[in-house]
C-alpha cells in the first residue's frame, strides 16, 4: 500500500548499512597473478598519527613476511590515502629493507565508485574487526590472517558494534595472529575456541637502537609521564589524572623534584596541585620524539582497562624507565617482562602504593639499572615474528 507522506521516513536497508559503513566490502576486481606474490595490509591510514604501537606492528610483521615469501607487499587503507613517507618512517626505525616496490592502493569505505585488483591466492593481512569484516566480504577465508591486538569486543557498549565484533573474532575459517600469550590466553578463556586452533601469539620487540635510556641535563628535574587520550577510553585517562592529583597532594609526586609530562592526543589544557601546576603536554609525537623522551622518563603512568599490556609500559621498560600500569584480568604481573612494570589494581589507594613504589624504584639508581639489564623483552622482531612467518607461509 502506497505510504501518503514520505516525510520523516528513512529506508531500513540504508539505515543498517550506513551503520555498518565501516565493514563496507572491499570494492575488488580480479587479475591475472603475475609472476611475484602479494601480501596485502588492510588498515584504516598509515600517516603521521596513526603509526604507534598496532599499525606499526602490522607493517613490520607484513614487510618481514613480504621479504620471506619473496613477494610485493601492497598497504591498502580504508580512511585516507597514505603517504609512503609514512612506510618509510617505520621501515627505516627498524632497519628493515624490502627489495621490491611497495604499492600503495586507497579503498574508502564511504566510496561505492573505487575498485582494487587482487589475484587468486593473494594473502591479505587485516588490523582491525572491521577491516577484517570488509576484507571476509570478498576475499576466500583461508586467504586471511587477523593480526589481533587487543580484545576488540571491549571497545564498545553490548550493542550493534559488539555484536559485529563478536561474530568476527568467532570466525572458524581465517586464521589469527595475536599480540602477547597475554592475550591469547585472554582470548581463549573468554569463550573463542578458534582463536586455540586457528591462532598463534608472539611478544612483541624493542630494538635497543631505538629504545634505550638517554642523557639528561644535569641538575635537571625527573620526568614524570603520563599517557594520556581521553578519547581512547580504555586508557582511563580521568582515573590517571585523579591518582596524579592525589599523588601530588599526599606528598608521593613532589613538583620541586618532578615534571609531569602528558604525552597523547586530545589532550585538554589542565593544571594540577589546586591549580597551581600546568603540565607538558605533547601530542602527536613523531616515532623519533616519542623515543627520545620515553629514554629520558624516570616513572610513567600508563593505563590500559583491558587484558593487553598495551605497548607503552613496555616502550618505556626498554627505554629504562618505571612504569606503573593497572591489573585486568590475567593482567596480573608484568615483572616476567620487566622488573620495572609494576602493577596495582585499579581502585585508588592501590594505585597510589603502586605510584610510591614506583617513586622508590624510579630514584633508586641501582635497582632501576639492574632490572632494565635484565628486562626480559624482546629486541629483534624478526625473532619476534619468526614463528609467525612459519606459521602463515604453511598456510597454503
């Protein structure tokens, strides 16, 4: 029956696809395979802003199993076109070298005119549930590997998100790749059996040429950071500013002796100690930056209200400074990586004991020397990734 007035009225299918439109399926035409293979990163942007801590990590694991597999290695990203610059940003901090072109291929999930050629067997690397789900669209399963760094379900409320991610992360046909026994361990116990038989894990790496202590000017004060994105829930970034303000205010952060350093994104202009004290607040940081501070901090407050250690408090570890971090979960004890992680759970009197032993150890010069010597992290990725490499080349 006719309706007699479309004024208000959306079309269903519209509606539901709109807010999917992240899982939009990749747009793909098929070409003749040539006489290289391929291996595809799907992600959202590789440019300035996007690069710390996952994306990285998925343009190394992809370049190092480009270069075994004696194949080209294309990035494919979803939300702005990348600039090379970007690569070779990462590429050049890790010393890895690619002895064929990388292309570069823009894949906007708002844009239903683009199209990308693939070729049968091209292996196809995804970062994120969703570019997981757009990629599962259009591409054979067994062609996919998850690189899963995080328990993606916890990024959203029990709603139409979860649900998508959910359904993703119980996929029983593509294969994962998973950022710490931490998280796999995680993953498994929390009720996805496919993540024990069509995953691996491995441990990240730290490469001393990049993270490693720096000078400071004498007499300086001691660097306090804080890892602060508001935006980024899971960081609790009001959680750390009230430990911050009661650690100054109970005499544990003494401001004559320390500077407090924000370091994030979307930071707002806040001033602590009864608004006495404004902060350093520094967004954006380049790769080099990052590194270069993270090697001058002497105790950081990196939180992280999931299962994965996340990657600052192992940055800053390697780079010789403390670090205290919350419990979650398994999260209990990250002393096996370092014995200057500590750990507190996440309620504020057991933070701030956390916070005056990591004041001790952070001003105690010899035991802060003798647990960085005897970190536990991993240095070299291609001996981080080797059992990955093994593990995806068998795949076909």
């Amino acid at each position: 029956m006719p309706v007699a007035d479309d004024r208000g009225w959306v079309n269903a299918g519209e509606l539901a696809r709109k807010q999917a439109q992240m899982c939009a399926p990749l747009r793909l035409f098929s070409v003749p395979p040539g006489d290289t293979a391929r291996v595809s990163v799907v992600t959202d942007s590789i440019n300035r802003g996007s690069l710390y801590g996952g994306v990285g990590t998925a343009i190394i694991m992809a370049a190092l199993l480009a270069e075994a597999s004696g194949a080209r290695l294309r990035i494919v990203t979803r939300t702005e076109k990348a600039h090379p610059a970007g690569l070779e940003t990462v590429l050049d901090t890790y010393g890895i070298t690619l002895t064929r072109d990388v292309e570069f291929a823009y894949a906007p999930f708002y844009d239903a005119n683009y199209e990308i050629d693939f070729f049968e067997r091209e292996l196809f690397i995804t970062t994120s549930w969703w570019t997981t789900a757009a990629t599962v669209a259009s591409v054979r399963s067994e062609f996919i590997v998850y690189l899963l760094q995080e328990d993606e379900r916890m990024f959203y409320a029990h709603g139409d998100e979860h649900l998508r991610c959910s359904r993703i992360l119980a996929n029983r046909d593509i294969r994962f790749v998973i950022n710490t026994r931490l998280l796999f361990e995680h993953l498994v116990a929390s009720g996805l059996p496919n993540i024990a038989t069509r995953g691996i894990w491995f441990e990240p790496s730290f490469p001393h040429q990049v993270f490693h202590p720096r000078e400071r000017a004498q007499g300086a004060k001691r660097i306090l950071m804080f890892y602060a994105r508001p935006n980024n829930v899971r960081n609790l970034f009001f959680f750390g500013i009230e430990i911050i303000e009661a650690a100054i205010t109970r005499g544990i952060i003494d401001l004559e002796q320390w500077d407090l350093v924000l370091v994030g994104k979307d930071i707002p202009k806040l001033r602590f100690d009864d608004g006495r004290y404004s902060p350093n607040a520094q967004e954006n940081l380049s790769w080099t930056e990052y590194a270069a501070l993270a090697g001058q901090t002497d105790l950081a407050l990196c939180l992280m209200y999931t299962p994965h250690p996340s990657y600052p408090p192992f940055d800053l570890a390697a780079s010789g400074a403390v670090v205290v971090t919350n419990r979650f979960g398994n999260k209990q004890d990250l002393s096996g990586y370092s014995g200057n992680i500590i750990c507190g759970d996440p309620e504020l009197e057991a933070m701030l004991r956390a916070m005056a032993e990591g004041v001790r150890l952070a001003t105690d010069a010899t035991r802060r020397s003798e647990n960085y010597r005897a970190n536990r992290l991993g240095a070299d990725w291609k001996e981080s990734f080797a059992g990955v490499l093994e593990h995806v080349r068998g795949m076909h």
